[in-house]
C-alpha cells in the first residue's frame, strides 16, 4: 500500500514539476493592469488537446503535414486518412472546415509551411456548437497572430534537403504584418513554398506460393505555393465588424517512372489548385463580457485541375478537374444562467450549401448538391466540484446529384444529435470526465469524385464513389487528466456505413476505392505523462522545491496508446503506438529535442495490416534564441535513421504495398521579429479566429 502510494507522489510530483510552472511569455498593460499570458507545448483540456507550433522548432521546421505527422497519437496514412487516438479527423483552418480529404488535404497541408502556424487544437469532444458532420474529432489549425497598436513584422524561413539518388530541395518563406489604430486593425501573412520531393512505391501479388511484382514506380515531384491570408476589423461602437480573405494557390508537377508485366511507362502529371475563403463576421458586444452574439458569413472556392501526360506516346492519358463552392451562414448566441455557478446556455443556428462539379476530359460527369440546415442547444452548469455540460443539435440534409449514365442515391433525412459530458473535479487540476455524443460525418467530396487525381498504369486505377452514403457514429470516451501534461483514456467510436479506403484486385489491376462498410468499432486507450530527468538527480522533495520554466528543464514527455479497429467479418488485431519527446538543455542555453515515434507491426489498420512498424522516425532539433529572443535559429534533421515507410497487406487480396518517401531531411529554420521601439503597444483580440470555443468550455477550468 504504501508502495502504491509512493508511486502516485512521483506521478503527480513529475506533472506538477513539468506543467504548473510556466515562463511569463507576454506581459501587457492594460489601465495599469498586467495581464500575463502563457504557452504550452502540450496542453490536456476536458474537450481538446493543444499543440503550440509557434515555440516548438521541432515541429515548425518543415511544412504542416510533416509536423503534424509528429504529433503524438495522430495517424497520417496515404492509404488510410488521418486519425488521432481512434477518431477519424474533420480538418479545420482557423475554425472553418476546409472540406477536403485524401490526397488534396496531404497536397494542401504540405504546401503550406509548419512556421506559419500558431498552433492545433484536436478537440476530441466537439459539442452541439460543432456542425454534427465532424464526424469522430475535429483537427484545427490555427494560423492566426494578434494586431498591435503599432506596425509589427515577424519574417520566417525555413530551408531543407533531402539526399537519396540526389540532392532535392524544399524552401518556404513568409512575412507576417499586423497593425492596429483608432479606426480599425488589420493583419497580412503572405508566404511561399517550393518542395522537392520523391516517393519509391512497389505493389506486388503472393499467391500460390508465387510472388510477381505487379507494379513499381518511381517519382520525382516538385510543388509550389503562394498562400495569403489578410483581416480587417472595425469597432462600431462597442460591436466589432471583422472581414477576412484567404487565398492559396498551387502549381505542381510530377514525372513518373513505372514499371510492370509488359509495360514500361514514363509520365508527367501537372496540378493546378486555387482554393478561396472570405468570411464577415458580426459580434455584438454587451455590458456583461460573458454575454456573446456572433453573425457569420463564409463563402469558399475550391479548384483544381489534374492532367497525366505519356512522354512515351505523347499523349494526355488524363484530363480531369474539379470545382466546390459553399456557401455558409450561422450564428451563436450564449449567455450565463443564474441557478449555476459559472453556468451559460447557448443556441445557434447553420445553413450550408454546397455545390461540387467534375469534369473528365471537359465533360461533365458529376453533378452534386447538398444542403444542410441546422439549429442546437447546449446547457453547461457547474455545481460545487462537478461540470455538467448537455445538449443537441439537430440537423436536416438534403443531399442529391446525378453522373453523366445515372443519378445518384439522394440522401434526404431530418437527425438529432445528442451530446452529454460529465466531470468531476479532485481539484483545480485533477480531474475525471466522461463523454458522450452522436455524430455524422458526409462522404467528402474527394471521396465521391469520379475520376482520377493520381498517377496510374496499365495495373493501377484510382477513382472516386459517387454512391457513398454517410456514416453515423456513436463516441464515448473517459479520461482521467491532471495538470495540463498527464491522462489516462479510454474511448471507443462505434461507426455505421463507415466510409474507408479499399485496395482490391481484378484481372492484376490494383483498384484503390473507397467504399461504405456497415459497422466498425474503433477502441483506443491512450497515456500521456511527463518525467522532469531531474527527478532521477535530485529527487522527488527537491524537485516539487523547484519553481521552474518547462522550457528551461531537461524532460522526457511519455505517450502510448492501444488500438483496436474491430470488424465483424474480419478477425482483427490491434497495435501498440509509441511517442518519445526528449528535451536536454545544452550550454550556451541551446535546446535541444529529440522525437521518437513507432507504431507496432501486425496490427489491423481497417482492411489494411502493417507487415512492418510505420509512422517509425528519430527526430532530432537543436534551437537557439538570440538578441532578446528576437532571432530564433533551430537546425533539424529527421527521420536519420531512414526507417520510415509503410507496408501493408490488403485483407482478402494476395496484395503487398510499400511506400517510401524521402522523409531523411536536414535543414534549418530562421524566425525573426522585427524590434519596435514602442513601449505603449497594447494587443488586441485575436483577428484571424474568433470562435468562441477555441478554447473550450466550462469543462475546462
């Protein structure tokens, strides 16, 4: 017994050490008033976990899609999609959702550079205030910084090269803006990115004791971005007028060698995307600060243009393109309610439509329409040390469409969405919450488009579902969290109508699809947990002595997790996954970081098994600040072991998949804050994101 108790003073003492400690970062003056706000590198909250990119070298060096590839319990497969701790993942931009997936949403997030993010929120609970069709978790990134009452600048570069059969290069740069004065504020953050890449891929067939290698490719890739992101905000009164236009532009190439049974190709791909977002946002202001009413308005274009061409034949295999327009308007209104303490209820209400057309060598051969309507209610209350929080969402869908041979199955249904969290709390720090709730996630338009947006051969076909229906799912998760750093969780996502990625064969042709499957169950059980090194030199006593920064203390930050995808016709098995993040203080106050990730051979991924570990890379950061933290400089180098790579089976084929990228790279990232010699500067409300729920709820506290 007293063992058992000694364990838990080191727990708890390790996390407090780590987590209760903090660095001020920004001291404002406000009527004579310091206001002190602080970061974190990870932040547990009841709903949600948070990762500060902005002060983490490690995981800014690169592009977004390589640094959230880093991030501990989330899965970004090719094949697979993304998920973190068992919860397939709707993606948000600064609180929108990008309505992409697939190979679009790993094309867009890797032109778009790691440094120009603040930070992501997963929100592992998303309450009725979220749109029903987030489906299991919502990631959501956010790029936005906060205008001062004078110009400031912030210039970052980050410079990478990769060396496998020769020397390839991925450069990004971007300026950061802001300003603020008595009539209205505004913000710019323009950049680019240039990428050399190059993925190796083999797909070949056992059977009968007999394995032929079906098809092997080799492809060199260069990307290009040019991305802007602008605000404007304008104080009527005491209201706020926000307006925010968001532009992201790329242009990439591929050639592709491939190789197969009695065929030789050699081809040239081409992607054009443009991708639109403008949003007006009303908030009117009242007497009392925890009163809220929010208008907004968003419009959202997305374009993309896909052509293959044969160097051999001279030919354009593939000519395809795409356009999506949504439309979206909604508000939200919360206020407190007496009878509780520290409660409020809140209401709103959403329509959407969206409009998403295909076309396959100019002609067109989908048409797709859906509409959604929506309205919800949510009551959080809080009674001595327990947090309650219920609500619902109702939704009415009206999905339709037609291919250029038959139309599509319409999906036109009115569903409720219920949602329950309950928490207790051992103290302001500790404390144990359950949650509940029903959602729904639509097929995405890549998922229904058609036609091709990849490479292919004589033996490999892509192409989209236009009949996917949507998925329901029911989540349930319980976690035991204490200070911020450290949990212990559960949750299981049960699914119907599953949307997911098959590899079939027919007649040696690997058909990638994505199809609908009746029901899925998905457990994950998961730990997080810091351990101070100083523990092990000084001892439990002095370390709870100790009133230090997590930035100036040598760590090692614990994650594993236990997955299980249960499938009724299948016999699956689950797999292990493992996350290591080492910080060591170096003289010359020089950080540095090492990141280790593994996830377990054998396991069931869907209908895919890893015949080998993956997602299975040592990264390593050095960083330093310079001239009153004004420069930062970090040099990274990751995956130098060179063992990242995916091979899977397909269940129920005699199919073999390996993938490998370029993902040993080396570079260096510079940040720069141009110094300002005004001391009356003052921040203002974050332009970029207003969302009322970006951080959390009364469970958060």
């Amino acid at each position: 017994m007293k063992k058992n108790h000694l364990l838990s003073m080191f727990f708890l003492g390790a996390i407090f050490t780590l987590s209760a400690q903090e660095e001020p970062k920004k001291a404002v003056e406000l009527n004579e008033v310091a206001i002190v706000k602080t970061k974190k590198a990870i932040e547990q909250k009841a709903d949600r976990t948070i990762f500060d990119f902005s002060g983490q070298p490690s995981l800014n060096s690169g592009s977004v899609l390589e640094g959230i590839k880093k991030l501990p319990g989330l899965i970004a497969s090719d094949v697979a999609g993304m998920m973190y701790q068992g919860k397939q993942l709707d993606v948000f931009m600064d609180a929108r959702p990008l309505n992409i997936t697939s190979n679009e949403l790993n094309s867009f997030l890797e032109g778009m550079p790691a440094n120009a993010i603040e930070k992501i929120e997963i929100i592992t609970q998303p309450g009725a205030e979220f749109p029903a069709t987030s489906g299991g978790a919502i990631m959501n990134i956010i790029t936005n910084k906060n205008a001062k009452n004078y110009l400031s600048a912030t210039y970052t570069n980050s410079t990478n090269f990769t060396s496998y059969d020769h020397f390839r290069w991925r450069i990004n740069n971007s300026l950061l803006l802001s300003a603020k004065n008595k009539y209205f504020g505004w913000q710019l953050n323009v950049g680019q990115n240039y990428r050399e890449s190059a993925v190796w891929t083999s797909l070949t067939k056992n059977e009968n004791n007999t394995t032929s290698i079906l098809s092997t490719t080799e492809a060199d890739r260069f990307g290009r971005t040019n991305f802007a992101k602008s605000a404007l905000t304008f104080d009527i009164g005491n209201d706020r007028l926000l307006f925010n236009y968001d532009v992201n532009y790329s242009n990439n190439n591929s050639n592709t060698l491939g190789n197969g049974p009695s065929f030789s190709t050699n081809d040239d791909s081409f992607t054009d995307a443009l991708r639109q977002d403008f949003v007006v946002t009303f908030q009117k202001k009242f007497e009392d600060k925890s009163k809220k009413l929010d208008f907004k308005f968003n419009y959202n274009s997305n374009k993309n243009d896909f052509t293959l061409n044969s160097r051999t034949n001279n030919v354009a295999i593939l000519d395809n393109a795409s356009t999506q327009q949504v439309y979206n308007a909604k508000f939200d209104y919360s206020q407190p309610i007496a009878f509780s303490d520290e409660g409020k209820i809140s209401f709103g209400g959403l329509y959407e439509a969206l409009l998403f057309e295909t076309q396959n060598m100019e002609i067109v051969n989908l048409d797709y329409q859906r509409k959604t309507a929506a309205a919800y209610g949510e009551l959080q209350s809080k009674f001595d040390k327990f947090n309650f929080i219920v609500g619902g969402r109702a939704e009415d869908y009206n999905i339709s469409g037609k291919t250029n041979t038959a139309d599509l199955i319409p999906f036109k249904q009115f569903r409720f969405f219920p949602n329950a969290s309950a928490q207790y709390n051992f103290n302001t720090s500790v404390y144990f919450n359950v949650n509940y709730n029903k959602k729904i996630s639509l097929p995405s338009t890549s998922a229904l488009n058609p036609n091709n947006t990849n490479y292919q051969n004589p033996n490999i076909d892509y192409s989209g579902n236009p009949n996917l229906q949507p998925t329901i799912f029911d989540n349930y998760e319980a976690k035991l969290s204490a200070f911020d750093y450290a949990f212990i969780g559960y949750n299981v996502s049960s699914a119907q109508n599953q949307v997911i990625n098959r590899v079939l064969l027919t007649d040696n042709v690997v058909v990638n699809t994505n199809v609908n499957v009746p029901q899925i169950k998905i457990h994950n059980f998961n730990v997080g947990m810091p351990i101070p090194y100083m523990l092990f030199t000084e001892g439990l006593k002095e370390t709870l002595k100790m009133n230090i920064n997590p930035d100036k203390m040598n760590f090692l930050y614990v994650y594993t997790a236990y997955q299980f995808h249960q499938i009724p016709e299948i016999k699956t098995n689950g797999f292990w996954m493992f996350n290591l993040m080492s910080q060591i203080l170096l003289p010359k106050d020089i950080k540095f970081v090492a990141n280790f990730n593994y996830i377990m051979s054998k396991g069931n991924y869907f209908y895919f098994i890893a015949e080998k570990p993956f997602n299975n890379t040592l990264d390593l950061t050095f960083s330093k600040k310079f001239f009153k933290d004004q420069l930062s400089v970090s040099i990274s180098a990751d995956d130098i072991l060179n063992s990242n790579r995916f091979v899977f089976s397909s269940v129920g084929t005699p199919l073999l998949l390996a993938n490998k990228n370029d993902t040993r790279r080396f570079g260096f990232s510079v940040n720069y804050k141009i110094p300002t010699k005004n001391k009356l500067a003052k921040e203002d409300p974050n332009l970029l994101n207003k969302e009322k729920k970006e951080e959390g709820n009364i469970l958060n506290q």
